[in-house]
C-alpha cells in the first residue's frame, strides 16, 4: 500500500480570514455605485461578477484583478457618469484590501502542527504574488511548510507539477481546503485524497463546481480541529481498499479505485469515471500467461526436432551418455517430451 507522504494546504479561508475583506469591499462598491442607479434595476452584483470573471484570464485572482474589475463594472453600470472621484474611492477599497491585517482561523496552527509532526506539509495558495507573500509572512506559519508555492492558477497541472517535483505520487498526496473548485477538484481527478473545510461565505466563482460530496476520497470536516482525524480516516479507508497485487500469479482484477464490495466485475460506467493513474495495468493480466508458458516450454522447438524428426536422429539419443533409466519416472517425461514434440 501506497503511505500519505505530503500533505497540502490552501491559504485563503483556510488557514486566514480572507473572503470576509472581499465581501466587505463590494458592499463598500456597491454603495458607491448606487449614488447613480438603483442597484437591484442595474443587478450590480451579477454585473460585477461578470466582468471580474471575463478579466481573470487578463488579470488574475487576487486585489488588483478584483479592483480593476470594479472600476470598468463602475463605468458600465453608471454609464461612464460616474466621477473620477467615486474612481479614486474605488482604488482605495484595493489598498485597503492589501494591508488588510492577517487573522488565523481559530485552531488551524494546532492542527498544522499536528499534521506536520507526520507528513511533508506543502502551502499551495493562488493569487496576486507581493499580498500572498505578505500574508504568509505576517501568519508566522511559513516555517511549518516544507514548500510554499503561490500559483496563478489551482488545477490539475498545477498539482501534477508540485507531485513530480517531490517525486511522490497522487495517491500519496491529500489537499486540504475550503475551495471543492480549485483544491479538492483537481486533487481527485489525478487520484489523490481530499480534506473539504467550507467557509461560511464563499466566491461565486469558487463555488461553481462538478465534485460528488459522496466521493470516496473525500472528506469533509467544520473546522481546523477535525483535520488531524480526517486525514488519519482517509489513510485506514484507503489502506482497507482493494489493491493488484504485487504477485504475476495473484493478481486481482481491482484497482484502489473500487471498495473490495465491487471487486468481482467492474461496470462500463466505473471504468468510464475512472482516470488514467488509477486504472488496473493490464500488464498484470498479460505476464502471468508468458510466466506459464516459459514454466512450460520443456526444451527449444529446433533442438526437439532434429532429435527425433529422423531414425538416425533418435539412434544418435539413445546411444548418448544423457540416456535417462529407465524407469516409471522418467519413462513419464520421455513420454511427455516426445508428445509435446509430436504436436508441436
């Protein structure tokens, strides 16, 4: 069985406070905004969703793609009529976003530790690269991490990257986080484990998301002081699941994809969900037959039958020092060994 070697974890409403400011500046927006139309006609929200979501290609996650985004919402929402005045207030929400002060989730260093003080930990947060660093800094958890990588994007290739760099594998590897969209999503689809903490308010754009909550490599804990046992659980399920042996002459028709209930005949519809790093090798089913036929294959074809294809030929075996005795014994293997040759 493959052990949990590292352990990630996100940044961001997991281990600090940071949707909170967020939504605190689009209320502070919205304001603004509403000295010129009436926001429920000019549905400044869904508007300002928009645009930040279009531009993220453009600008990236974090203030400085938030707040441009706010400032060409402003225009579109008002009409180009509002001041260069409200605009500067606007730029003032993002400063005031930067040196917002770092506050930890209640418990998350305890349960940092506790996971520390048994796997490689690993700090995977996406956004603006100088407010990450800060934040970090100002946490006092970077000397808990063994790496601390701050991404532009959290998807599959990104994971694929960080697990190659380590040498590990993605079975070995469980992402924690509040975020089923960026750090449970592609986590499971390369085959690894997933620890879910939600946060009581989330970014429309993280909460779009195709993860079944019934995942079997899922886990789902309320807050920092439950992840410790998660990810001790999610190690005695996985080790409970049913594996290809290691033997050419035992080898089961399961992956660790399956629970042993489901190990007899896997449906079309498994097999379609499963990915490409958790399916069986079908070199497993393959090396046990060519194992067999070397254990069976007497002597080479060529030798057998210059032997015995010729009266002279078997004259020259029977007079030869290698002639066996003659009894049951081996008159059983000359027995077998001339029939194997005669329907060769």
């Amino acid at each position: 069985m493959d052990h949990l070697r590292l352990v990630g974890f996100d940044g961001d409403d997991t281990l600090w406070r940071s949707e909170d400011y967020y939504r605190g500046a689009q209320d502070d927006f919205e304001r603004i905004v509403a000295r010129y139309v009436d926001l429920q006609d000019a549905r400044a929200q869904e508007l300002l969703y928009a645009v930040e979501k279009r531009n993220l290609a453009l600008f990236g996650y974090g203030v400085k793609g938030m707040v441009l985004s706010m400032v060409e919402a402003a225009v579109e929402i008002t009409d180009a009529r509002i001041s260069a005045t409200d605009l500067h207030r606007i730029v003032a929400l993002g400063k005031d976003l930067l040196q917002h002060p770092v506050e930890l989730l209640p418990g998350i260093r305890e349960a940092v530790e506790a996971i520390g003080a048994q796997h490689d930990i690993v700090l995977i947060t996406k956004g603006d690269l100088f407010h990450q660093e800060a934040k970090v800094k100002q946490s006092g958890l970077a000397d808990l991490f063994r790496r601390i990588e701050i991404v532009s994007e959290k998807d599959a290739p990104t994971y694929a990257r960080v697990l190659t760099e380590f040498e590990i594998a993605p079975s070995q590897f469980a992402m924690i986080g509040n975020s089923l969209r960026s750090d449970i999503a592609p986590v499971l689809a390369l085959g690894g484990w997933g620890i879910h903490m939600p946060y009581h308010v989330t970014w429309a754009h993280e909460a779009e998301h195709d993860v079944d909550e019934a995942h079997p490599r899922l886990a789902r804990v309320d807050a920092p002081a439950g992840i410790p046992a998660a990810t001790m659980r999610s190690m005695r399920r996985k080790s409970s699941w049913c594996l290809i042996s290691s033997s050419p002459m035992r080898t089961s028709a399961c992956s660790a994809f399956w629970s042993p209930s489901a190990c007899s005949r896997p449906t079309s519809s498994t097999l379609a969900a499963m990915n490409r790093s958790t399916r069986p090798n079908m070199l497993a089913y393959v090396l046990p037959w060519i194992w067999l036929k070397s254990r069976l294959s007497l002597a080479p074809r060529k030798s057998r039958r210059s032997t015995f294809d010729s009266p002279s030929g078997r004259k020259r075996w029977a007079k030869s020092k290698l002639r066996p005795r003659m009894t049951s014994r081996s008159m059983s293997k000359r027995t077998r060994f001339e029939t194997s040759t005669i329907f060769a």
